[in-house]
C-alpha cells in the first residue's frame, strides 16, 4: 500500500523538499556503472573535487505532470538529455546516452509518484538531474571521476502564482561572456547571477534581466528564463544569441506560435530601447513556465507591455497551448510527451 502524501499542492512554491529516492550513478575508469536508487540525499565526496573549487558541474531542470486520467507525463525529456550532454561536453565531462538519461529519470518519478502534484492544482514535480567532477585533485584540470544523480520535488510557481504579470530589472552585470558558457547549463553562470538577482529583488523586482556581454544593448535572459515577445502585427519573437542557454520551453513555444497559434514566429535581435515595438511580453523555461512580464525597467525608463496586472491574449493562448500539452488536456505534437 503506498502512504499518501499530505501537501498544500495549490501553493507550493519553490522550494526543496525531500522526497524518498534519488538515483545515483558513478563514472570511473573510463565508465559508468548501473546506477542505483538511493534515499540517502547527501552525498559524499572527496574535499578535492573539482565541483567544489573548479565548477566542474552541470545540470537540468525539467518536470513530471499528472494528467486527468492519473496517468504521469513528462515533457520533452530527450531535450534535456541533449542539452546535459552538450554541457558536459563544454566542461569536457562524460556524457549519459539519451536513454539511460530517460529511463533513470521515469525510475525516479515512479518511485516518488505520491510527491506528484493531483491533476487540477497548478503543480507538477520538479526533476533535478545533475553531474559533478569528483575525487582528490588540486589542479585545473578534469576530474577523475564523476557523479551523477536525479532528484525530484513537488513545486508551485517559480515567480508568481498563475498566469500574474511580474516586472523586472534590466542588470548592469553579465550572466555569460561572448563566448563563454553561457548556452550550456553550468553551476557558474547561476553563481554569478545571485547578486544581479538579489540586487533586482531589493528593489522589488521579480528578477534581473541581463542584455547581451558583448554591446549591452540586446535582452538575452530573464533570470533564470528565456524572453519572448509579441509584436502589434502577431509576430512571436524570441532572442538569438550564442550566450543564451536553448530553453526547450522558448523552442516549443516556436513551435507551437506558428503551427497551432498561426503567429510567424523566429528568433532575432531584442533591443532593450526598442521594447515599443511589443504588446505582450514573457519570460519562458521549465520552472517559469510563461511569465507575463509586466514591465522592465532599464536604467531611468519603466517600459511596461500590455499591463502590470492582467495577462494579454496571446500570451492567455500560448500558456494553455503549452500546460495544456504538459497535463494531456491538448494534443501533443509528435513525440513530445513520454509517459512514465
Ligand atoms: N534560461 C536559463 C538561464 C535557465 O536556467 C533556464 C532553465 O532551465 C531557461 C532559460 C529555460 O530553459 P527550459 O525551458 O529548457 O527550462
Ligand atoms: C529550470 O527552469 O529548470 C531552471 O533550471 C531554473 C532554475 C535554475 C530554478
């Protein structure tokens, strides 16, 4: 008999809570070995691995769903496997084939399953798959050996509860360099990105948006999300830029602007100064889902969309487009659901 979990699933938020396993994995000599589930949810590591002082990790962020039937989705779950196996290649680390990254993920999720948020409450279960360089080392150089593991949680809202627009601050700092790190999905760029963040949120500010390293003058990220806008003629337009990282989010939403919406949709330069040209904006990515931006202040000038306190229209289409597909209410295109 499974025990039943006791949550307030409609306001969750995001935030940690330990679930009953986790799988874990190791690599040495050259391989990995079979994984295993574990409930033990710290690890043990040596105090020269190159996670700890060098940045040797990376990891991913994608979610399970209960649909209305009780059967689990996830989304898009090969995506993310290739994206941690191009940022394990950025941080020359080694990489998990497609389908072992699948199928230890549908382990964790069934093995977690009473942690999955009931169909109806806004929530879905958060995965968190990670690898990081351990063993004794001093200097900078790969490590020897390395972990990899998957956790998982129930979470709500990451900015704010529904579809509620939020504003935000354009930062002075960079998140990435020109050709830095900034499309892999690596620990530094989210250390570097807590003061930028906490120096957006005093000023009460849901996050810092950063423009692009090389002429600061281009909109790349919302925190730790994607931007996009809609033009007054209908046009679904996302950033293009090497230091982004590839939201699998911003790529559906491409898709799903053009072929179910009938927006011409592409990504292209964003100008900060030339923010008129939107009537609806929002932030995408796994745990922001789609957020109304509001408005975005940058230096002097507070630019605001379609409004501070009620969601456009085709950003109403687009998010029930998308959690629609998540939660198995809305036909999804080929491929993009995996039931677990
Ligand atoms: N941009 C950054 C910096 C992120 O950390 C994330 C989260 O993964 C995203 C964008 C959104 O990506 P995705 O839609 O794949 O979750
Ligand atoms: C995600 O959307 O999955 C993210 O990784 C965002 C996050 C860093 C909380």
């Amino acid at each position: 008999m499974k025990k039943s979990i006791e949550l307030d699933w409609a306001n969750l938020g995001f935030n940690y809570i330990k679930t009953d396993y986790r799988y874990i994995s190791y690599w040495g000599k050259g391989e990995w070995d079979g994984g295993t589930l574990t409930e033990d949810n710290t690890v043990h590591i040596s105090e020269g691995s190159t996670a700890l002082h060098y940045g040797q990790t990376v990891f991913e962020g994608m979610k399970a769903y209960r649909a209305k039937d009780g059967s689990i989705n996830l989304f898009r779950p090969e995506e993310n496997a290739k994206r941690m196996q191009r940022s394990c290649r950025r941080l020359l680390m080694p990489v998990i084939l497609t389908d072992v990254f699948v199928e230890a993920i549908k382990k964790v999720v069934k093995a977690n399953e009473e942690y999955i948020p009931p169909y109806g409450t806004g929530g879905s279960l958060y995965i968190r798959p990670y690898m990081i360089g351990i063993g004794d080392n001093i200097g900078v150089k790969p490590a020897e050996g390395y972990l990899f593991s998957i956790f998982c949680m129930p979470v709500g809202a990451y900015f704010k509860e529904g579809l509620v627009p939020t504003n935000f601050l354009v930062s002075e700092y960079d998140r990435a360099a020109g050709n830095g790190t900034g499309a892999a999905k690596v620990g530094g760029n989210y250390g570097g990105s807590l003061l930028p963040g906490s120096l957006a949120r005093e000023r009460n500010f849901s996050d810092a948006i950063y423009l692009d390293p090389i002429t600061h003058t281009k909109i790349e990220e919302v925190g730790a999300a994607n931007f996009f806008g809609i033009t007054k003629d209908n046009q679904f337009i996302t950033p293009l830029s090497p230091s982004i990282l590839p939201s699998i989010t911003k790529y559906s939403l491409l898709y799903l602007a053009e072929k179910r919406l009938g927006l011409e949709a592409r990504e292209e330069d964003v100008f900060v100064n030339q923010l008129d040209r939107f009537t609806e904006a929002g932030a995408c990515g796994t745990a922001a889902v789609i957020t109304p931006i509001g408005g975005i202040q940058y230096k002097d000038d507070f630019h605001t969309f379609y409004s501070e306190t009620e969601t456009g229209p085709i950003i109403k289409k687009l998010y029930n487009e998308l959690t629609g597909i998540q939660y198995g209410d809305v036909i999804a295109p080929e491929g993009w659901i995996i039931k677990v």
